[in-house]
C-alpha cells in the first residue's frame, strides 16, 4: 500500500500534483455524474415539479454536506502538516479528538435538520405545488448526513497523508451503486422522490463503511491506540481554530447559494428547473479546479510543516499557470455548448427552461478563472494555517453575490438574469482581496529571512 501514498515534499512538483489531484478531480466528476443522473431520472420518470424539488433540496444538502466536509478539510489541514513534521503520535491523538468532535457536531446537524424541516422549506420560499414532495425528499436524505461524515472524514485522512486513490475507489462504487439504486426504487419500483433519497443514503453508507475497514487495515499507524485517547488542549485548539473556520467557510458559502436558491424560487418553477440543471453543469465544469485547489493544499501544507519555502513558492507558480489553462478551456467550452449541455437533460419542447439555463452557464462560464484562483486562495490559506483568510474571502465572494442578486433581481428589466450576473462579481472581489492579502504576507517573510541572514 506504499505506493499509494505520497510525499509531496520532494520529487517533481507539477508531475506530483497532478498525480495527486487527479484522483480528486476523477471522484468527484462521478459525484457530479452521478447527481446529473440523478437529476434526469427524476426529470424523465417523475416530472418537472419532482425535479424543482429535487433541485431545491440539492441546495439545502450541499449546505449541510459543506458544514461537514468543512470539519473534516480543517482536520486534515492539520493532519497534513502534522504527517509533513512526521510526528506520528500528535496525529493519531489529532485524528482521535477530530473523530470525537465532528462525529457528535454530525449527530447535532442531523437532528436539528429534522426538526426544523417544515420551517426550512418555508424559509426556501418553496412553492406550495411542490412542497409535499420537497418535504418527502427532505426527511429521506436526511438519514444519509452521518455516511456523509464517515466518508468525508476517511477520505480527507488519507488524502492527506498522499493518497487520493483509495478514496476515489469507493466513491467509484457509491455512485456505481447509487444510479442502479435509482433506476430501481424510481422506475422499477414507483416510489417517487423518497425512493430517489434512499438509493443514496444506501450507497453513501456502503462507500463510507468501505473506506473506513480500509483504513484500519491498510493503515494501522494511524489508528489511534489507547494511549492516544488523552484530551490534549494544544492539539484540540488548533483542530479547532482549523476545523472550525474551515466550516465556517464552507457554511457560509454555502448559506449564500441557498439564500440564492430562495430568490430563484421567488420566480417560479421554470427558473427553478433551470436553475437546478444548469448548476449542476456548473458544478461539474468548475470542479476540477476546485479539486486542484484541495490538492494544492494538501502540497502547500506539507511542505509548510516540512518548512520548505522555496518549494511552496514553485507550487504557487506552477498551479496557478495550470489553473489559468484550465479555466480557459472550459469557459471557452461552455460558452459554445450551453443550448446542446442544457439539452441533454430537458426536453428539447421546453425551450424556456433551456434558454434560462444557457443563459445562467454563459454569464457564469466566461469568469471561471475567477473562481479557479479563489480556490487556490482558499486551500493556500487553510494550509499555511490562516483559515481565517479563506472565511473572510468566502464573506466578501457570497456577500457580493447575496447582496447584488436581491438587488438587481427586484429591477424588472433585469429581473433573475441579476442573480447569475452576481456571481463572477463577487469571485472577482474576492479574488482581489486575496491576492493583496498573499503579497504583504510574502513581503513581509522575505523582510524576515533577510533579517535573519
């Protein structure tokens, strides 16, 4: 199992990290598949107001899918720079206490979600057509959070230790399982949106059970023993302050894009649908830079508890010119193909649908380097141990984009058009900011190791 983990400490930089990232980017373009196939089976064998509700409660999911995955990227933030110092018993102890605190804030997050589920579809501004079958879909998935943990949580250990593969794997088989699972609780069976919702709660639980048997067996260093059962403080403040800014971040933008999600509610069912497959498009043609960006922070974070500078500043140079390509290439793709990427999951006869979502990728598509640098920003600043950075970004990026979409929604000649244009305005704010941040931050550790020569 050596080989499957990485030291991105030494070798060739833009040949490890690609090695790296790629798994990344593989998982989660099946996740993102998946969620298309998804997307379509509910469209073609339930209907148009199953998909609005579907898409609205794919919102709401991200949003505590992001308070999750957020605890666990803040732990392996640490759990990388402590494996980059090589100090094995702080990590076992690390991922102990980690465990313990995001195992029981994910019970607290599910129990909260079923108690406040009527309260949130009404906040969504659901509309009244489609709230039975928001609400059935709701109190199904919901089951699903603490797999949510479990693979999140594996998944972020190992990757930060060097190895992406493992985690792919499983996630390979999850979405495998989850599109047969689909096919059979929803065509076969009939049992509409809680059928759709518990053919992925099946599948999360079989990946996320699968990962972490592996772990323990493939991994037994990093299991903590009885002796790393302790209540360390030092160790818990910095998972803390790592975790629990991280998930400050992810939740944060992620209450944005659901905020966002109760204006597109506010004009109707079209806007919704739209809405809900062209984000999904979205999603899938910037998650690779998003991915690049995790991996790069994995990279950065190694080699910061390793105290290698120079190679954190060859990293920066060579993600950022990878990114840049990247993002050309895909604006350039998406820009082209709107119409025939809109069309592959809606009925060519629902032309306004497909007009709306174009309309949301284009405006969105030609910014993407926009949001690529401001996912380097955030894995840059999570690894270096400044995830407060990253909160303030995020803050100024969703703020931006809240703001301005209430308000050039309200103007008539605008109206929802107004929600896709605040998009790339808020990633452009954001992007400014953080790049200002990273040049004082640069300035000032050269003034300190000329001093120090």
């Amino acid at each position: 199992m050596k080989q499957m983990r990485q030291d991105l400490t030494t070798g060739n930089i833009t040949k490890k990290l690609w090695l790296f990232a790629l798994p990344f980017m593989l998982g989660n373009i099946l996740q993102q598949f998946y969620n298309l196939c998804d997307t379509w089976i509910v469209a073609k064998y339930i209907g148009d107001d199953a998909l609005a509700a579907v898409g609205s409660s794919y919102t709401l999911m991200n949003f505590f899918t992001s308070i999750i995955l957020g605890l666990c990227l803040g732990s392996s933030a640490f759990f990388a720079i402590t494996y980059g110092q090589k100090q094995w018993s702080r990590l076992r102890n690390g991922i102990f206490l980690s465990f313990t605190l995001i195992s029981l804030l994910s019970l607290m997050l599910t129990l909260t979600a079923f108690w406040l589920v009527d309260e949130i579809i009404v906040w969504l501004q659901t509309p009244t057509d489609i709230t039975a079958m928001t609400h059935d879909y709701l109190v199904n998935v919901f089951w699903g959070l603490i797999a949510i943990f479990l693979y999140h949580f594996f998944a972020n250990l190992l990757r930060s230790i060097g190895n992406s593969l493992l985690p792919l794997l499983f996630l390979a088989v999850s979405v495998i399982a989850n599109i047969a699972l689909d096919m059979l609780f929803v065509k076969v069976y009939g049992m509409g949106v809680a059928g759709a919702a518990i053919a992925t709660n099946i599948a999360q639980y079989l990946s996320a059970a699968g990962l972490m048997i592996y772990t323990f067996f493939a991994y037994p260093k990093l299991i903590p023993q009885r002796n790393d059962w302790l209540w360390q403080r030092d160790t818990m403040r910095e998972i803390i302050s790592l975790s629990g800014l991280t998930c400050l971040q992810q939740s944060v933008m992620n209450f944005g894009i659901l905020m966002v999600q109760g204006i597109v509610n506010s004009f109707g069912t079209a806007v919704m649908s739209a809405f809900a497959v062209a984000v999904k498009i979205d999603t899938i043609a910037y998650m690779p830079v998003q991915d690049f960006g995790n991996a790069f922070s994995t990279l950065i974070a190694q080699n910061y508890g390793a105290k290698k500078w120079d190679r954190i500043k060859a990293g920066i140079r060579s993600s950022l010119w990878n990114v840049t390509l990247f993002c050309v290439v895909i604006s350039t793709f998406v820009w082209v193909f709107a119409e025939r990427l809109m069309g592959i999951f809606i009925d060519q006869n629902q032309i306004q649908i497909i007009c709306i979502g174009a309309q949301y990728l284009r405006i969105e598509g030609a910014f993407y380097i926009g949001i690529g640098i401001l996912f380097m920003l955030y894995g840059y600043f999570r690894a270096i141990h400044k995830p407060h950075v990253s909160l303030v970004l995020t803050i100024i990026s969703l703020g931006t984009r809240v703001g301005l979409a209430y308000f050039l929604s309200r103007i008539s000649f605008i109206g929802f058009i107004g929600i896709w244009i605040a998009i790339p305005i808020g990633w452009l704010l954001a992007d400014c900011y953080g790049i200002t941040v990273y040049a004082k931050g640069n300035r000032f550790r050269i003034r300190q190791e000329n001093k120090e020569t």
